[in-house]
C-alpha cells in the first residue's frame, strides 16, 4: 500500500526550526547525520506520517544548494512503497528519470531512491520501502 512516509522540509537551522514542532508538543527525534547526502536531520512524527527537517553540514550539499537558490522550504515529498527494488525496477523501464539509479541507505537505515522533478511536475520523490521497521 502507497503512503507519505515524511515531508522533507529543508532548514538553515535545526535547533531554530525544530523549536515550533517542540512548542506544539510533539516529539521531535535525535539529530541524526546521513554523511552520504551531508545533511543532518531529525525526523517529528505526526499521525501516520512524519516531517523531516534538514540541515546541510557542508556548503556543497544537495540541501545547501535548495537553500542557496530557494531558500528553506518543503525540499521532498516521501512515499513508503511496498516493494522498492520491483517499484524501481518498474520506472526504469517505463522511462521515468531517477536522480541515482541506486537504492541507497539512509536515516533510520531505511533503503531509498529518489525520482527526478523532470518526471513528477517539478517534485522532488523519494521512494522508500514500506516493510522498513525502525521508523523514527
């Protein structure tokens, strides 16, 4: 079954952004560091999704170029999908472009891919596996 896993939402701060979600009530996670994408994050759940807020942690990230050029804002929309690599596998041969042809690894060991703005009018979506267990 399709769902939105998390709403990517990129941040020049951390600390200052996540201030709103904590005053509201929520619980907001432990800052976590994906070194692969150079982006620190924490993850606030919220019914049956979750927003993720994304800091760069060097001025040549995909999260500090996004800022550099839009400023913060909704960076990503996430889905979880039931089977990533038959998903993936799938686009590929209908012709839809991915940003990496590769599932890779990220926060909370979730595996992902994420699915260019060419094909999703001008969204960026990541894809992930729905059967993941340690969801934040």
């Amino acid at each position: 079954m399709f769902q939105i896993d998390h709403l990517g939402i990129a941040v020049k701060s951390l600390t200052a952004a996540k201030s709103i979600y904590e005053k509201l009530g929520l619980n907001v996670s432990p800052e976590e560091t994906v070194e692969q994408e150079k982006v620190r994050l924490v993850m606030i759940p919220i019914g049956e999704s979750r927003v993720e807020l994304l800091e760069s942690t060097s001025e040549d990230s995909t999260i500090a170029k996004f800022i550099a050029k839009r400023g913060e804002g909704l960076h990503h929309i996430c889905m979880r999908v039931p089977d990533l690599a038959a998903t993936v596998a799938k686009l590929k041969t209908d012709g839809v472009r991915l940003v990496s042809n590769e599932i890779k690894i990220g926060a909370g060991g979730h595996r992902y891919v994420f699915v260019h703005p060419q094909s999703t009018a001008g969204v960026l979506l990541e894809l992930v596996e729905s059967s993941h267990e340690n969801r934040p």
